[in-house]
C-alpha cells in the first residue's frame, strides 16, 4: 500500500514537472503557431464526425424515452423537449462527449507521443535543446482546451436537432411543442457551465495523455499500457471533476 | 574537447559507472567500446546530459557542463549532434523537413537558406533526391546517413554517436563508419561513438576506451588493440571464432 501511495506521488510530481516544462514560453512563436493549427486540426475537427454522429442519435433517443417515460395526462408534453435540452446542456454534451474523447483524442495523444519516446525522438529534440514538451504537449493543451467548448456548443445542437428529427418522424409531439419545450426556462449559464466543464475535461485529457505518453516506457506493449491507463485515468479523473465543478459551478 | 573527470553512476545501488575519467579531441572519432551491460550507454547519456552523473565532471571546452542549468546546458547543446541507434527520425516530418528541424528552431535562416544548407548536408552522406521521402520509405543505411545529416545541420563541434552500424549489413556499416570519420576529420569534430563492432573498431577508432563492468579498463587506439594484455579486453576483441584464427588463436 505504502509503495503505491508514493508511486502515485511521484507521479503527480513527475506530471506537474511535466506541465511546466510544457507551459515554459515557446523557443519561436511561429512553430507554436503552426504547432497549435496542426493540433487543432487533428484534435478537434478530426473529433466532428463521431461526436455529430453520437449527438444526433443521442439526442433521438433522449426524446424517445422521455416520451415514454411521460404516461401522466397532465404533464405537458412540451416537457419533453424540456427535459432533452436540460439532460443535454447539463451533462451529454460535456461529461459524455468528454468520455468519449477520451477515447478518441487521448489514445491518439498517448501512443504518438509514447511511440516517439521509444523511438528515441524525443531525445533527439532534447539534445539538440528544444523543449520536447514545450513543442510536443503544448500545443495540443491549448488548442485542445480552447476550441473543445465549441465541441460541446456543436454536440448540444445536434442533440436538439437530433431530438427534433425523431418528434418529426414520429409525430409523437408538434415540432411547435417541441421548440417551446426548448425554449421554456431557459437559463444561458447552463451553456455557460457545459461549456466551462468541457474546457477543464479536454485540458485533463490532454494533460494526462500526454503524461503519460511522455512517459511512456518497455517498447511497444509499453505504449499500450500506457495508452490504456492514460485513458482509464482521465476517465476517472473526468468524472471526479464533473462533481467537483458541478458542486462550484451550479 | 571534452573531458570527463572522475563520474560515477549508480541505479538502486548498483554502480554502473564507476570513476571514469578520459578525453575527447576534436578531430578524432573516439571509441567507447564494452559488452552489452557494461555501461556505454549510460556513459553516452551522462556526456550529452540525458542523464546526470551522480559524482564527477564533463567539460565541454572551458564550460563544466555538469554544474549547468537546463538553461546552460541549451546553449551547449546547440554544438551537439546525436545519431542515435535507431537513427531517432522523426516520423512526422519527410528527410528535408528532419534536417531543416534545427535550423528552424536556432537559426533565422529564410526557407531558401535552411533548403539550401538541408540539401548540403544530404548531399554530404550522398543521399540526394530523397528530400520528400518520409523516413518509414527509407532503408535502414539510408535512415543512419539522414540522421548523421541532421545531426551535422547545424555544423556542431561535438558529434556522439550511438552504435551507429546497429542493424546494418558489414558493407553499409562500413560506409557509415568512413562517413563519420571523413565528416570528423572534415570539420574537426570532436566525435564520440559507441559501438561493440569491432569492424568499425579497427576502422575508425582514432582513440578507444574499453570499459567493463562500469571501469575504465584500457584506452589505446586502433593500432595497439590487437596487441594489447588487458584480459578483459582480449576476450571481448577475439570472442568471435573469426577473430581468434585471425590472432591465430585456434
């Protein structure tokens, strides 16, 4: 117990050493620019397909079991489109979408960076004196952290689209009825927290992955082992922080 | 020239490095030779700061690179060229993109400039007509001469090498050999090699230490090697078949 108590502290040593190697100013502005579009391209727009397609769905079948779910003749039906767009704002499209982009861009951050290690590649930047992490982690951290609320604006609209396909088709309530559910006791700072929480969930992923991709040791059954605890640990740690922000934030 | 004074190096109590002191000159390729496990790489990982002794001193020139910042050790490491064992390339990037990757970082060198001296280099190893091809085209002996290109990009006046003929048939690896010699006594490069090929021994080895179990056993040079009453040594340099009938021995 005690060897893995400080195990785990010197990992959360290593990883804070790790982010301000990182965070230290870029050696040239121009390749953290170019770094940053790279990153944003392969982070974010390459995450728009699978997170549309789950949203849409996601969104379809939220309506359909709200609906199901709503037997008392005197609720109003328009409820349901109330209920979608609060289940959506204030836990799909940022706790979910967040889960599952742990997956997706957390995998792909681990074993890049962990096969590079191995490699030796990381090394090589490292004698020639770049900051490996300053060029490597950087600048997915920030494009990662600052365009993934537009990730989770996305996910919420095509949660609500998705929703208002399903009422089109099966006519269970008016699109009208629908929209008013929508609209009925909005409050903006719910999108304001998703988006928050989106932010904080994309840096932990980042972050972590990057760690331990960084880290990365034993080849290539190395690489992915450290790609599956990267993963499993944001997950963990993305749920931990949901409560906790959840509790600050609301 | 670097001098090495006095380092040791242990892991969990167990020295791998023990006492070791001897120089590098500028214009020489100098030799670390062993067994596996005898402590090479750890020596190479202590000289270009990848890991730091744990008693003792690098110079490089006047500056006493052991008592530098990370910071310090940057301005240094600006000199230095690595050509790593599994060449270190980097996979991102095509074979110009790799050999223009330190000049982007520390020069201001327009893009003409950086392809100008990128197609130097290259032609220098007599790789031309290979700049767009990404490494993962390239053969092993073709992966070795782009590295040795970068490493030589930036004109360094210390060059190390890590088993560069790992991996590489007799012929090519004598090629490589020759390469780095030519490249050494070219720009009085002070180089430093670690191999247990004992082709590239005979080759090229200006200057060799032989190290066991962590000790500094012999220094010498290619012409002395052979003749040589160090035990230990005697039985790493004839325990091939070939060796020892060539000595004579069977």
């Amino acid at each position: 117990m005690s060897v893995n108590i400080s195990n785990i502290l010197e990992s959360v040593g290593e990883y804070w050493l790790l982010m301000k190697k990182a965070f230290r100013k870029p050696e040239k502005w121009s390749i953290f620019f170019k770094q940053f579009i790279e990153e944003a391209d392969k982070l974010i727009i390459g995450s728009i397909p699978i997170i549309a397609i789950i949203s849409l769905f996601i969104g379809a079948v939220v309506v359909i079991q709200t609906d199901k779910n709503m037997d008392n003749p005197l609720i109003d039906k328009m409820y349901i489109g109330f209920m979608a767009r609060e289940t959506l704002v204030l836990e799909f499209c940022s706790t979910m979408v967040a889960l599952i982009l742990a997956g997706k861009m957390g995998s792909n951050i681990a074993s890049e960076l962990g096969s590079m290690r191995i490699t030796e590649q990381i090394d090589a930047m490292e004698i020639m004196g770049v900051n490996s992490a300053g060029y490597l982690i950087l600048p997915k951290l920030v494009s990662a952290t600052l365009l993934s609320p537009l990730l989770m604006l996305m996910s919420f609209i095509l949660g609500l689209l998705g929703g208002a396909l399903v009422v089109q088709v099966m006519g269970m309530i008016s699109l009208s009825q629908y929209v008013q559910g929508l609209q009925f006791s909005f409050k903006p700072h719910y999108v304001t927290y998703s988006m928050t929480k989106m932010a904080v969930f994309c840096f932990i992923i980042t972050s972590v992955c990057s760690y331990f991709g960084y880290y990365a040791k034993g080849g290539s059954l190395g690489v992915g082992r450290s790609s599956t605890r990267a993963i499993v640990i944001s997950s963990a740690l993305i749920l931990v922080f949901n409560y906790l922000l959840t509790n600050i934030l609301l | 020239m670097i001098k090495v004074n006095k380092i040791c190096k242990s892991f969990d109590g167990r020295t791998v490095l023990d006492n070791i002191s001897i120089n590098y000159n500028p214009g020489q390729c100098s030799l670390i030779i062993g067994a596996s496990g005898s402590g090479k790489t750890v020596l190479l990982k202590n000289l270009v700061g990848l890991m730091q002794p744990d008693s003792g001193e690098i110079w490089y020139g006047s500056d006493l690179f052991t008592a530098m910042d990370e910071n310090q050790k940057k301005s240094v490491r600006t000199n230095i060229g690595m050509l790593f064992q599994g060449s270190a390339l980097f996979d991102f990037a095509s074979v110009e993109e790799n050999v223009m990757f330190p000049m982007d970082f520390f020069t201001d060198w327009s893009r003409e400039q950086k392809l100008e001296r990128a197609n130097f280099c290259l032609k220098r190893v007599n790789l031309e007509n290979a700049n767009k091809k990404m490494p993962s085209e390239l053969s092993g002996g073709m992966q070795k001469r782009v590295g040795i290109a970068r490493a030589i990009a930036l004109n360094p006046k210390y060059l190390f090498c890590d088993e560069p003929n790992s991996g590489l048939d007799p012929t090519t690896s004598i090629v490589i050999d020759r390469l780095i010699h030519e490249i050494t006594q070219e720009y009085n490069i002070t180089t430093v090699i670690n191999t247990h090929d004992m082709n590239s021994v005979m080759e090229i080895g200006d200057k060799i230490g032989f190290i066991y179990k962590g000790r500094l056993l012999w220094e010498g040079c290619n012409s002395d090697i052979l003749d040589s009453e160090c035990k230990e040594l005697n039985d790493f340099v004839f325990a091939s078949k070939m060796a020892r009938r060539l000595k004579g021995l069977e």
